[in-house]
C-alpha cells in the first residue's frame, strides 16, 4: 500500500513538474489555470494539449503547449524553421472562425520554453482516438484508451470534416495541404473541427473564379515537423508539385480509410525515398479495385475509390461529398439540425423537437449526453420553447445515472422549476415526477420539486388538480412524512373543500384513499377522519370517496379504527350518510355492509374486553378471600390456632352493629371495579397474591398442638339467687322487645334452619363475621346453643357428642322476672352428677368471671353477650333474637350434665339486656 502511494505521489510530483516547466514564464498563464494533460495534436502530434479554466470567468477550456525541448536536436535555423512553421498554423487558424473549424479562445503565446495558445475545450485528436498515442502522458487517460467512435459519430464527423473543407475551398479560397487524423480535434460535446493550418495554401487569384494554388517542392532535408504528413498527401502534390482543392479530397479519402481500417492509412512512404514510394503508390491507385476497400462500408466505398483516384478531376468536390447517401442517416441529420438550430424560428424548432422523442433511443448515450442535451438545455432561455424542449431532457435524464442526472441535467432544470408558465410546464413535471423524486436528491426535491407540485394544488385551472391529484398516489412513497402531513395533505384536504368542481373532491378523496398506508394510524384519527364530517356535497360520489376511506383505515392492518372512535365518531356519521336518498341500492348496501362489519367488530371486541375484565374480578375476589379465610377453612380439617379464632371473634361485634353499611360499601366498591379498568398497579398487586396464594396453598396444612388443659377446682354454686337479683333488676327496665317465631341457638354444629352458612367462601370477610363465628358455626331457628366445658377452652376446639346446651325463650308477651321457673317434666335431664353452675354464675354475676376461656376471660359480660345476642332486625336472625313463647326455659349445660330452668318471665330485648350489664 505504501509503495503505491509513493508511486502515486511521484507521478503526480512528476505530472506538476512536467506542466509547471511547459508553461513557465508564457504569458497564457496570466489569465488561464493549466491543468492536466489530457491529449496531443497537430502536425506530428507535437502539440500538448492541457485542460484549464480561465480565471476571470471560470470559463472551460483547451490548453495548447509546443515544449521547444522537443527540437534541441535541431540546429538554430531548423528551428527557427519549426517554429515559424507552428506559429503560421496557429495564426492562420485564429483568423479564421468557422463552426468546423477549431475556435481559438486566446492567442498564440511565446516564451523562452514554449508555445502556447487556448481553444474551445478539446477531448482529444482523432489520431488518439485511433489509437496513435504519440506525445501523451505515460498513463493515458481511460477516456481515450478505452474510446470507442460509434458509426453516428464516424459518420457525422467525417461529414463536418466535409463541411470544413467545403468552406475553406469555396469561401476562403484555400487549400489546407495537411488534412490528417493529427488535425481532426474531436472537440469536448464530440464534434469534429479541423486545425494544422502549417501548410494552408491560399489561392493566389482570389477574385477570379478558378483560384490557383502555389505549391512548394518537397524537399526531404527539411525537419519532419515542417513538412505535411505523406502519408495522407496526393500524388501529385509529390510527383508534379501541384495541388489544388482536389489534393484536399484525396486526403479526405485517405482519413476515411484510416478511421475504418483502425488509424491505419491505405499506403506506407518511405519517407527516405519518397518519390520511388509515390511512383509505386501512383500505380497501385490506378488499380485499385473495390476489393481493396472491405473495410470500409459498402454505402460509401465508392466514394471513397473516387477520393484516392489519381485523376484530381475525378474526384467529388468537398460540397458534393456532403449530399452523398451516406451522411443521410437519421442520427448524423439530427446532430447536423443541432449545429444549425440557431438559425432556426421557434416554428421550425417546435416542429423539429416534437419528433426528436422517436430519434433519440437510435443514437448512443454518449452521443445524445455530448452532443444533444447542451443544445437543448440552451434552449431554456427562451419560455416559448420549454414545453417542446423539456420531454426530450426527461427522456435523456431516464437514461442517465443519478450522477450524471446530478452534474448534467438537474442544474439546467433549476430555473425550470419555478416558471408557472406556459402551464404545460408543470404538466410535463407532474407526469414525470416519479423521476424527479428518484434522481433528485432530499434537499433538491424539498426546496424545487415539492413547492411544484403544491403548486399545481392550489392552480386555479380543474384540470391542473386533477391530474396532480391523480398522479401524487403514484409517488407519495417517495415523499418524506413530514412533507407528506404538514404540506401536502392539508393542501389536498383544502382543495376537497373549497373546490366547486366535483371531479376534484372525488378526486382529492381517492387520493387520500391511496396515500392512507403511508400515514401513521394517530395522524389518520385524528386529522383524516374527523375532516370527512366537513365535507359539504352529498353527491353519491363523494359520499362513495368517505366510505371508501372509513373502510380502508378500518380494514388496514397498520392502521384500524378504536372500538372508542367507531362508537362515537365513525357510526354517528356513517349511519345517517347511509340514508341519504342520493343513494342507489348497490351503494346503500354497501354502506350496510360496511357498518355491519364494524358493529360486530365493536360488539366482539367490548365482550372480550368484559369477560376479560370479570375474570380478572373474580380471581381478585377468590384470592382475596383466600387469604383471609385461610383460617376458617382449616378449621374443618383440624384444629385452628386460637390467636386466629381470638382475632375473628374480635370484630364479631362490630360486623354485627355495621353488616349493611359494610355490605353497601362492598357493592359500591364492586360497581367502581366494574366501571372502571384495572391498571397495572393492579394487575401487578393481583399477580403478586395470586403467586402468595400459590405459595399457601403447597404449605402443609397446621396440626394443633397438643397441651393439658388444667381444671380449676371450684366449688358448686347455687346460682338461683344471684339470678334472681339480676333478673329483678332488669325487670325495672321498661324496653319492648320484638317477637321472635321460636327460640333463637347457638350451636357449633352447622344447622339446616334459617341460618347463614360459611362453609363456601363469600365476597368478603367482614359479610362472613356479621353472621357467625367461623365456618362451623350457624344461627338457628330452634334453639340457642352453647357448649360449656369446664375442663377445655371455650373457643379452641370443635363441639363434640352430647354437649350440654343452654336454651333461652321468651313468652308472648313481657312481665317482671320474679320467679324462676323449675324444668318442665318432658325435658329430659342428665342426673348422673350434681351440676356445675359456675359457667352460668360467671356469666350473669355482676363479678368478673373466672371461667377457663381466652378471650372471654379478657371481656365484660355485655360485650361477650352481645356477640351472641343480635339486636332485632340484624342480618341473619331477622327478628328471631329473643324467644316469645309462654314456657321460658333456660337451659345450662355442663360436665354432660343439663339443667333447665324455667323464667317466670320472657328475658329482656338485646338492649335492655345489653344495657344492664
């Protein structure tokens, strides 16, 4: 890598040395940059030909530099002798100004090193062209090694060579003497001009009609430089030392030999012994035969047979040889058009430019890019033309690349763009646009082509928008989004609106059709959507276009309509347009159609979002549940911690006191999680105790713990007169106290009387504890039960078999409690052992009871008894509190023994009660 930039370096280094000695000290370098070297020319092609810019204009031109150290061999006079040769033909060729001739732009220059002169930009001579490289730089540019004419190009150049001649033999009197490949310049768009006028022979009686040329001796001891090339000169330049315009055509006829033969002439001179080789020349051409020219096409090798006749008289004159068949072909007529365009009216043009579209996919790119496009993009200037022009230059910009589109053509196009008339202009853009958005770079295409197109939005004339219209469908890919929402579719939009053509809103709406899928899905909610409930006209046409645009944002994949927008915005609209008596029954069901489809989606999407919804509810209330209610449904398994069964029968009470408004809150709380969403707080909450429930679940279940239970030793009260002391001071309280259908129990055991069971898990815990206390225990119709074991605590364990019960009752109406009944005799009765009061005296004692329990232990009698005795009207036991029958029966139970005492009176309501202790 490193070797190749250093030999990279080194021909650059050498490259700059080798112009910077060809050029030092001449005055061109005054007022012209001399660049690279790029071809050679001239007699012997001993000109260097440089590329430059002038400085003042940044004008493009041809360097042309004589090195005099190419003729250090030469003495002083044959130098002198060089010279002066050089510097005849550069002057001769300045005076004159022809379009086939080469045009000077500065000139000749002579400085101490060298000659030097500026011309039109040059590409390079036809001898390079033909492969003779002789004088050009050490690496040879690809452009000309890799050259290539194309028979356009042979045939039209040989032709301009003929007009060139033809000029100088009829206008100018002269003959160039030295018509050669090495002075054929093939000019920068392709074109051929002639230069080397070192050994131009003017007539020497111009004013007469048969001019007469003087013609010097050959004289072999002269430099090669100051002779003409034999090669390509007339016999009888050589062997008579004549010459006249003929001598011109002869030549002529040897170039077209060489150009078709591969730079190669028809005959080899010796130039040691010229007269020998032009005397066996001579005679060669006297038979020579069609044969002899296979390599040359046969529609002009007998052209080319009259050219090299020995007999100059024979030969066609150089205006002749410009009508010949040959040079009648349809690219060499149309590039011959081109060179005389300026002479010609806008007529004459428009007529010419109309047909070019057929001729120009005949020629070559090269052809058409060098030698075409110039001339048109010249024509701009001029606005009458530009409708003619322009379609040709979008034909060429098709075959072009993007870069030579960019260097080319799009600069040319610039002020194109903003002319607004003729108005064909923006027709011709506007059917090309696809195009122009492809080659057209971002910034190009956002600060020229698009204000265009906006442009023809907003026209005045209908046809104008319809055809934008039409066309911005097939190009709306290629427009940049930001464009597209925030200058293009509020155009479009205003034009649906304001325009009182009906072709345009149809039009616009069907634009806005096509362009939806490279729209973003908000963008079309909120702006397309809500603007087809502006649109004024009711035409079946228009209201087609809106369906059609509600059912492609509806069916499209990228795009699609809310369950929310099809419910308030779309169906709102669509239903009353679908009515509308415009409408005929193919258009009617097809509105039907449409709303059909988006009610069932609306219905399908709003149901799964509800079950979806009512799932979630209902895993959020089994898990709730769970957790709380863990405790209860162990309970029938084994036996549950008492600190659990402690903390339930804590807020038995107040369940008791505020079960409805609970259960109103519940509802209102169930009701607000049906209105609303859960959010994801809420669902992360839910997934993190369904994960907690899982963890409980694969937990063993609790054993109880078994412990020895120590029984007090008390001592057998007789509880009657303490019962009676308490019974007489409730009398004192005057409280109503409802009826009760029958005897309200306790019991542990769940009853199949009117009860509320939590054996299943309910909607919340604070329902659950207003209606018992635990999963196994029931309010019943028939009694109230309670166990009482001296020797277990009260509230650790289930009930077992024949446990004693206590029966409260009630008579129908209330009276004092003076007396205290004895049992009556159908009550069966344990008698095994005397009874143990001391539960029942703990209980209605005014002390504080001693009795073995955890909880009550910790209570005041009316707190303990008001968890057991519901007020009138509780939930649960309606108005069943307190029995109403004529027998009231109080029935203790304890250490499997049963006593049953009759009360003279019915007990007092729940609040006399309550309020007593």
């Amino acid at each position: 890598m490193e070797s190749m930039l250093n030999k990279l370096k080194s021909t650059v280094t050498k490259v700059t040395a080798d112009v910077t000695s060809a050029v030092m000290g001449n005055p061109v370098t005054r007022e012209f940059d001399v660049g690279r070297h790029i071809a050679s020319g001239g007699n012997g092609l001993a000109w260097k030909i440089f590329n430059g810019t002038k400085k003042s204009t940044k004008q493009e031109v041809a360097v042309f530099v004589f090195d005099k150290k190419l003729i250090d061999k030469y003495q002083k006079f044959e130098k002198d002798q060089i010279i002066d040769s050089l510097k005849r033909g550069v002057q001769q060729l300045t005076r004159l100004r022809h379009p086939r001739l080469l045009t000077v732009q500065h000139p000749l220059e002579e400085s101490r090193d060298c000659l030097a002169f500026c011309t039109e930009p040059v590409f390079a001579s036809l001898a390079n062209v033909l492969g003779n490289w002789e004088n050009l730089p050490s690496s040879i540019s690809p452009d000309i090694k890799d050259y290539k004419l194309y028979d356009v190009e042979t045939k039209y150049g040989l032709l301009q060579v003929s007009e060139g001649l033809s000029f100088l033999h009829s206008s100018v009197k002269m003959v160039h003497g030295n018509v050669t490949p090495e002075n054929i310049i093939l000019n920068k768009s392709g074109a051929w001009k002639i230069m080397g006028f070192d050994f131009c022979v003017s007539s020497s009686n111009p004013s007469e009609q048969e001019p007469k040329f003087l013609c010097k001796e050959w004289d072999p001891n002269l430099p090669s430089l100051c002779l003409p090339n034999p090669e390509y000169l007339a016999p009888e330049y050589i062997l008579s030392v004549s010459c006249e315009t003929a001598s011109d055509m002869y030549s002529l006829g040897t170039v077209i030999y060489a150009v078709f033969n591969k730079g190669k002439p028809i005959f080899e001179v010796n130039k040691q012994d010229i007269y020998k080789s032009f005397s066996r020349q001579l005679d060669q051409l006297s038979r020579l035969r069609s044969s002899s020219l296979t390599s040359i096409p046969e529609e002009v090798r007998e052209h080319v047979k009259l050219l090299l006749n020995v007999t100059p008289t024979v030969r066609p004159d150089a205006d002749q040889m410009t009508k010949i068949p040959f040079f009648d072909d349809v690219g060499a007529v149309t590039l011959q058009y081109f060179d005389t365009l300026f002479q010609r009216d806008n007529l004459q043009k428009s007529q010419f430019f109309k047909g070019l579209p057929k001729v120009l996919p005949k020629l070559p790119k090269r052809v058409i890019v060098q030698r075409i496009l110039p001339c048109l993009t010249s024509e701009f200037v001029n606005p009458d033309m530009v409708p003619f022009v322009l379609p040709n230059v979008l034909l060429i910009a098709e075959e072009c690349t993007k870069e030579e589109y960019v260097k080319l053509i799009l600069p040319e196009l610039g002020p194109v763009f903003k002319q607004q008339e003729p108005i064909q202009i923006l027709l011709i853009f506007l059917q090309k646009m696809d195009l122009l958005l492809t080659k057209t770079p971002p910034d190009e295409i956002k600060n020229s082509v698009l204000p265009m197109v906006y442009r023809a939005l907003e026209a005045p004339s209908i046809q104008i928008q319809e055809l934008c219209l039409n066309i911005i469908p097939t190009f709306a890919n290629l427009i940049d989004y930001p464009s597209m929402k925030n200058a293009l579719i509020p155009r479009i939009k205003n034009a649906c609106l304001q325009t009182s053509s009906l072709a345009v809103r149809v039009n616009s709406l069907v634009c806005l059709g096509k362009i939806l899928e490279y729209l973003d899905k908000w963008f079309v909610l909120d702006d397309i959507l809500p603007f087809l409930q502006q649109i004024p006209s009711k035409e079946p046409a228009v209201l087609m276009g809106i369906l059609g645009i509600y059912k492609c944002t509806f069916t499209h994949k990228k795009l699609g309509i809310t369950k929310e927008q099809l419910a308030g915005k779309v169906l709102p609209h669509l239903i009353p347009l679908s009515i509308e008596n415009n409408l005929n029954l193919n258009q009617f069901s097809s509105f039907i159609a449409v709303i059909k489809e988006m009610l069932s989606r609306l219905e399908s999407e709003h149901r799964t979002k509800l079950e979806q919804l009512h799932m979630m509810q209902e895993q959020q209330r089994s898990l709730d549940i769970g957790n709380q209610m863990s405790a209860p449904e162990e309970t029938n398994v084994a036996h549950a911690g008492s600190q659990q069964i402690d903390k339930v029968f804590n807020n038995i009470g107040a369940d008791l006191l505020t079960g409805g408004e609970s259960e109103n809150k519940e509802d209102g709380l169930q009701n607000k999680q049906k209105r609303a969403s859960l959010t994801l707080e809420e669902k992360q909450k839910l997934a993190k105790e369904q994960e907690q429930a899982q963890k409980l679940k694969s937990q063993q279940p609790l054993k109880p713990q078994p412990h020895t239970p120590i029984v007090p030793i008390k001592q057998t009260k007789d509880l009657t007169d303490t019962l009676m002391d308490n019974m007489t001071s409730l009398s004192s309280l005057s409280v109503s106290t409802p009826k009760l259908s029958a005897s309200s129990t306790f019991t542990s055991v769940p009853s199949t009387g009117l009860s509320m069971m939590f054996s299943t898990p309910i909607d919340n815990t604070k329902r659950n504890l207003t209606n018992g206390l635990n999963a196994n225990m029931g309010f019943q119709t028939s009694g109230f039960n309670m166990p009482v074991n001296p020797n277990q605590n009260f509230f650790s364990g289930t009930s077992t078999a024949g446990v004693t019960t206590m029966t409260l009752g009630a008579a129908p109406t209330l009276s004092n409690y003076s007396s205290l009944s004895v049992p009556s005799a159908g009550v069966k009765q344990a008698q095994q052992r005397p009874t143990d009061m001391s539960a029942l005296n703990n209980l209605f004692g005014p002390q504080k009871p001693k009795v073995s329990m955890n909880q009550l232990s910790q209570q005041k009698p009316n707190q303990w008894l008001s968890q057991f005795v519901p007020p009138p009207g509780s939930p649960g036991l309606g108005n069943a509190a307190m029995g109403t029958q004529e027998s009231h029966v109080l029935t203790c139970t304890a250490n499997r023994r049963s006593t049953r005492i009759r009360l003279s009176r019915p007990l007092p309501s729940y609040a006399s009660l309550n309020s007593n202790f």
